[in-house]
C-alpha cells in the first residue's frame, strides 16, 4: 500500500499545484516515507520549495519526554528553514510563522485516540490557515487502532489541547478523515485537501488498521509499537492516576501497576467484575522498575496488556474499558486508594487530570460510586458511541 506521502512524491500530477509555491511541513519522526527517508528530505529532493517545519508536541525530532515540556524554535540546520514549535511558547502558529508559507502539508502519523495532541494541532492549524487564506494538505496516514469507536464524548466546556472537540476517546479516523470532520463541524473556509491512501484496509488481519508490510517509527517517545497504539485509548488514562504508564521502561503505555499493588488480586477482581470487558488480549502479572517519572527506582507490581499474536480479537478489545475496569478493582478492592493525581495537565491548571482526558466528569464518578456497575458505564458510553459511529460516516475516505 501506499500512504499519502509516497503518492504525493510518486505522481507528479498530484504535485503540480505546489508549484510555485512556499510550502510548509508539519511532521515528526514518524514523517517517512517507504524507504524510510524523512518526507522533509524527500520533499526537498523532488523540487518542492519548502519554505518552513512545524513540530508537533515532542518537536519534530521527538526528543522530549513528557507532558508539558515545551520544544524551542530552531533553524535547520541542513536546509536553513525555520522550524516553528507548536509545543512551545505557542500551541497555535504565530502570525510570523504563518507569514512563511502559502500551502501546509500535514504528514504526521496519529495514534487514533482523542487525546493524541496531533488532533488538535491539526484543528488549530485549519483554522489559523482559514483565517489567513492558507491551503492545507493532509498526506494521509493509517490509523492503528482500526476503525473501533469506543469511549464517552467530550463534554461541553471540556475542550483542551487534549480535547479538540466533540468526539470519543477512540474515533476510528485517519488525519485526513478527522481533517474533513474539523472543516464541517467548525464551518472553516479553507482550501483543504487529502492526498489519499491506496489499499488500507483497516479491518483485514493481522494488521487491523496498521499494514504489517510497514516499519513502525514511534510518532511520540513512547509510542514503540502498534500493541501500544491499541491500547493507548485506555493507558492514557493513567497519566491521570498515581498508578505508572510505565514511562522510564521500554514499554509505556502498554503496561500499568504501582509499589503497593497486587497484581493477582488484581486481575482477579477485574476478572469477577466484568470479564466481558477482558476478551480480545491477554493480561499479564508483570514486575518493573522505572528509571524516571512516577514510582522511579520503586519495584512496582501491575499488568502488561497483549494486544497482538494469537490472542488479539480486533472486533471485541475494548482498551477503555479494561483500564476504567482496573481503576474500578482498585477502588473496590481498597476504597481509600490516592487513585487520582491532582496536578496540571495539558496546560488545564484547575481541573483534575483524569477529566481533563476523559472530557468530563463521568468515567471518574463511575469509578468512585460503590454501587455503580459495568452497565451503568455501558450505558452512558454506549449512546455516544454509537452517535459517533453515524457523525463520522460522511467523512469516512476508506
């Protein structure tokens, strides 16, 4: 198959309107093309006058770690273009950095999940480039998550670098696809176009969204796989709690446990709870040490999540449910456990962290209510869920 940026460079038709034109990039790491060559240097070499990068969260070289530390502006050093943070001083380009160029190519790979600040900085891209009479081009990408949709929406009042609008947790689109969504939704006048995929075909195995054919380049520090980018819909929450994503191992984000958790227990309780929200991976009692960020250099118990080989149902894995299903062992399990961290996030200072991600207060309230059981989370998620499902369909490409 081919994403979007291979087309672009493969067919010159598709690059002729560029012509002419100062163009700019917005790309990460994960920015490659098939060969494995940053599309900046492939660009570059096939005559497209780009005139200035932007970096995303993590920048465009993806050397920062965590939440909220913020990336500086920089000259390249090879092509001798400005390089605008949108992780900086600013989320938002300025109107100096929007003076630089007259068509945005977006080429960055997106984890499928709302709070994935990509999303957003696509939405506030479209519409900085609507106000100012900018193209924008999306040089699609696959999602990896596939096209499930699970997750409550984002409540009113609730929007955040972390929350662009009103969507689900995991929303099942490519960029391209969330790009036409923002442009109807928020009614921006922009010239925005998709250079398409050939051949994605999110619901074959085994890649279920990502082509097994494909290298995967982390898009962010601690996105090292696709078994991550499956269950990040629910692991992100965990940034949220005072239980490790497992940040300072090599695997974050795909595991979760703390010093004074048992992990038998654990599963256990899940498992009598609501086992349904268990199928389709395999959990496993793990122990780890992480060398930075919470819990480090403490031996913590918890649960590595497999969601890939034999053991992977596509159709019936529901990452946010499982993690909202662990939260809820905890609290049943040990009623005063300091479960949720209370500290700023994503640049919100006056809300806890875990609504922040959820956009809203539900899922928390559903955890802390003893007498509240998986169907009542059921039967607040399920409505939206399927709202979104029919919301998403005009805007579907694939």
């Amino acid at each position: 198959m081919n994403f979007g940026i291979d087309r672009l460079l493969a067919e010159p038709d598709l690059r002729r309107p560029l012509v002419g034109k100062r163009v700019a990039l917005l790309a990460h790491p994960a920015s490659v093309t098939a060969d494995l060559t940053h599309s900046l240097d492939a660009l570059v070499a096939a005559g497209v006058n780009i005139t200035a990068v932007f970096g995303p969260q993590h920048g465009v070289r993806g050397d920062l770690q965590d939440n909220m530390v913020e990336s500086p502006d920089y000259t390249d050093p090879v092509y001798g273009v400005p390089c605008f943070s949108l992780y900086g001083e600013v989320r938002r380009p300025t109107g100096q950095s929007m003076g630089t160029f007259d068509v945005l190519l977006v080429d960055l790979q997106d984890v499928g999940c709302r709070i994935y600040t990509f999303v957003t900085t696509l939405l506030y891209m479209l519409e900085a480039c609507a106000a100012q009479g900018k193209a924008v081009w999306v040089l699609d990408r696959p999602n990896p998550a596939g096209r499930p949709v699970e997750g409550t929406t984002l409540q009113p009042g609730w929007e955040s670098f972390v929350g662009a609008g009103p969507m689900p947790m995991r929303h099942g689109l490519t960029l391209g696809e969330m790009g036409r969504w923002f442009v109807a939704r928020f009614g921006l006048d922009v010239d925005y176009r998709v250079v398409e995929m050939t051949d994605w075909r999110p619901e074959e195995a085994p890649g279920f969204g990502w082509p097994p054919e494909r290298v995967w380049i982390n898009p962010s520090p601690n996105a090292a796989n696709v078994n991550m980018a499956r269950a990040y819909a629910g692991t992100v929450m965990l940034e949220g709690t005072t239980m490790s994503e497992g940040r300072g191992t090599t695997r974050a984000l795909e595991l979760f446990g703390a010093p004074d958790l048992d992990a038998l227990e654990l599963l256990a309780t899940m498992r009598r709870i609501a086992p349904d929200w268990l199928a389709g991976c395999t959990l496993r009692p793990i122990w780890f040490q992480p060398t930075f960020h919470k819990h480090v250099g403490e031996l913590c118990a918890g649960l590595f999540i497999h969601a890939e080989g034999a053991c992977y149902d596509h159709a019936v894995f529901t990452p946010w449910r499982l993690q909202a299903l662990a939260f809820k062992a905890i609290r049943t399990l040990r009623p005063d456990y300091p479960l949720w961290r209370d500290f700023p996030y994503e640049y919100e200072f006056d809300k806890l962290a875990i609504d922040v991600i959820n956009g809203g207060t539900g899922l928390r309230e559903w955890v802390d209510d003893p007498a509240a059981a998986p169907g009542d989370l059921d039967a607040i998620a399920g409505p939206d869920e399927a709202a979104w499902g029919e919301e998403r369909r005009p805007y579907l490409i694939y």
